[in-house]
C-alpha cells in the first residue's frame, strides 16, 4: 500500500483539506496528514452499514471504493460541504488509477517472470506483449544479481532509483535472494558495452553499502522469447564464477572458459581424473606456501623472474619450492604440460569441493 500512501502525500501538496485512505479493518493507510497515518477511524461500521455512495459523518464525508486485488477501500475528506464532495470524487478517481495502474504493473510483471521461467507458451508470448505494451522483437540482455537475503529490500529500492527513468529495462525480484534486470540491448550487439552498465550497478551497490551482491551476466537475446535463454545464461554465470572465481563481484557467461567446460562434465568422471593426475595424498602435502607459489606462477605464465620479484624471494628459492612441487606430485610445472594438467585438476578439485561441501583437507578423502 505504500503505492497510496505516496499519492496521498503529493496531494497533500495541493489540497487545503485533510484527505486519506481508509482499508476495510479501518486503519488509515494514506493520508495528506501523515501523522493520521496507522490511526483507526472510529466511524468505519457505520460507513459500511450505509448504503449512501456519499456518506456523511463527524464533520468527514467518505465514500467507498471497491478496487480489483484490494478489496474494500474508503476515501475521506474532511468537510461534508459541496467542496468536500468534489474533493472526495476527484481523490477517488486519483486512487483508482492508481491502483489499477499497479494491478497492471504486476501483471506485466509476472509476465515478465514467467517468459524468464519458461512458464508462458511461445506462441502466446507475443500476443500477451501486446497486451501489457512490451516490445517483443527488441534485443535484450539479462542481468542476475544475487545477494543475502536479509539486504532484498534495500537492494530492490537501489536497482529502482538506477532504472527510474528508463522505460524499456525491466528491475524483476524472482525471490528473496534474486533480482533479475531486463536490460534493452538495441544500442550495441557487443556484451561488454552492458558489462560497463554491470559495473556501474555493481559501484552504485557498494556506495549503497550492498557488498555482497554478485551479477551474472547472459548473452544478447534478439526477442523477448528468447531471454529465457539469457536468463540460463547469466545463472549459470554465477554459479560457476562463484566456484572458480569467489572474489569476483561480476561474471559473464561468454567468458567463463574452462570453469564452464569442468561444471558440465560428470563428478564420477571428474573423480577418475583427479585419480590419474594426483597420487593419493599428494595435493594434501603441498602447504600454503608452496601454493602461494604455484599460483603465482602461473598468473605470471611461467616466468620465473616475475614470479621471484612479486613473492619477494630469490630465483633458487622458487627453483626449490617448484622441485618441491615435482618430487611431490611428479608434476614439472616448469613444462607446459605439467602446468596445464596441475591447473586443471585443481580447478576439477576446487570443482568437486564446491558440489560436495566437503573440507579438502581431510586425509581420508580418496584424492
């Protein structure tokens, strides 16, 4: 109801009465006084036991509205003059639009959602475009935010001061934990021109004080039918960035690379790799150090000179800890081969850590 409760403040502005919005247990829900707000009016028995359109008592005249989705409404003015009666018809008139304006907005809505969850049938989709004005051929991108349930509110209000003005991108909270952004795609076919509009939700979070809001970001969708598709996308964008890549607030879909390949394949069959690449025990020896240094490495493609300098030790000592590595694992990451097979069991390890919760560290685990 805060929809009423704002239209009666802006009229609060013009009237030179006191006006407002009564629900049918008669608690004022909207008033152009707001410390009327909450406040039960003592008259509402007598007003639903009148059958007058226009009743008049204790110095108010109310009348009742009968609103699609919200039941039983009352207008009040106070006054019972003419002026009153004009003021209760012309507020009357006010709340009705605006109810059904927002009954029509939650039907676009849900809409909405059900062609992101493949809930409408495709060959309705464009004929029920018509009917909430949605545009069904234009481009679009999704975007999938998640954050912590407990910050759904302040996040929903952010995304919406973002996206007042715009008309054709779309803010849509699927749950307590998601918010889906239908982005208009019509500029630009490249993603990385919606990326920056990513980055620049991702900043206005953080002024907000939402660190903890992630976006998953799908590929350009040429119709309305089609975002469906980008919404897979964009989920599966976090959910595989937030295994290989928890530090990163942004993920995109067209961009996951291995990450993407490893999540598809078959844990049984991730299992009898990591058997083959890792003696038993072996990936549990290597200590934080040794793999502080191997991922150094291999941010630094191989070079050890670079890799020496940004770890502040001397070349011998990154010579022995990766001599270390290949007496424990058997693997040389100094070969390019060893390098690729090493991080990518890792990654299938990291993978498998992820699907199964499981602490890594316990001796008992078969890799």
């Amino acid at each position: 109801m805060n929809r009423i409760k704002n239209s009666m403040a802006d009229l609060g502005q013009f009237l030179d009465r006191t006006a407002g919005v009564i629900n049918d247990e008669g608690i004022i829900i909207g008033s152009t006084n707001t410390e009327m707000l909450d406040v039960e009016d003592t008259n509402i028995s007598t007003i639903f036991s009148s059958d007058e359109p226009i009743i008049k008592t204790g110095n108010k005249s109310y009348k009742i509205l009968e609103v699609n989705g919200y039941g039983s409404l009352v207008v009040y003015v106070e006054g019972t003059d003419n002026v009153a009666v004009t003021y209760l018809e012309l507020i009357s008139c006010c709340v009705r639009a605006n109810l059904r304006e927002a009954n029509d907005f939650q039907l676009k809505e849900t809409f909405l959602k059900n062609v992101l969850l493949e809930n409408e049938l495709p060959g309705d989709i464009s004929l029920k475009c018509r009917e909430f004005d949605v545009s069904y051929s234009t481009p679009r991108l999704i975007l999938v935010l998640k954050n912590q349930a407990s910050d759904s509110l302040r996040l929903a209000a952010s995304l919406n001061r973002i996206f007042a003005d715009s008309k054709a991108d779309y803010v849509l909270p699927l749950d307590e934990n998601t918010l889906v952004i239908l982005l208009d795609a019509s500029e630009s076919s490249d993603v990385s021109t919606y990326e920056e509009v990513a980055k620049k939700i991702l900043t206005q979070l953080l002024t907000d004080d939402l660190i903890s809001a992630r976006i998953g970001i799908g590929l350009i969708a040429d119709t309305l039918k089609d975002t469906a598709k980008s919404y897979r996308e964009a989920s599966l964008a976090l959910t595989v960035g937030n295994i290989f890549e928890p530090s990163s607030y942004l993920m995109r879909y067209d961009r996951l690379g291995l990450g993407r390949l490893i999540y598809q394949l078959p844990p049984t069959l991730c299992q009898m790799f990591l058997q083959e690449v890792f003696k038993p025990g072996a990936y549990e020896a290597l200590d934080r150090e040794t793999l502080t240094t191997i991922y150094k490495f291999f941010e630094n493609n191989l070079n050890g000179s670079e890799t020496s300098r940004q770890l502040f030790v001397h070349r011998n000592t990154l010579v022995y800890r990766l001599d270390k590595v290949q007496k424990i694992t058997g693997l040389d990451l100094r070969n390019f081969d060893d390098a690729v097979l090493f991080k990518l069991a890792s990654m299938v390890r990291r993978y498998l850590e992820r699907r199964d919760n499981l602490k890594l560290n316990e001796p008992d685990h078969w890799w």
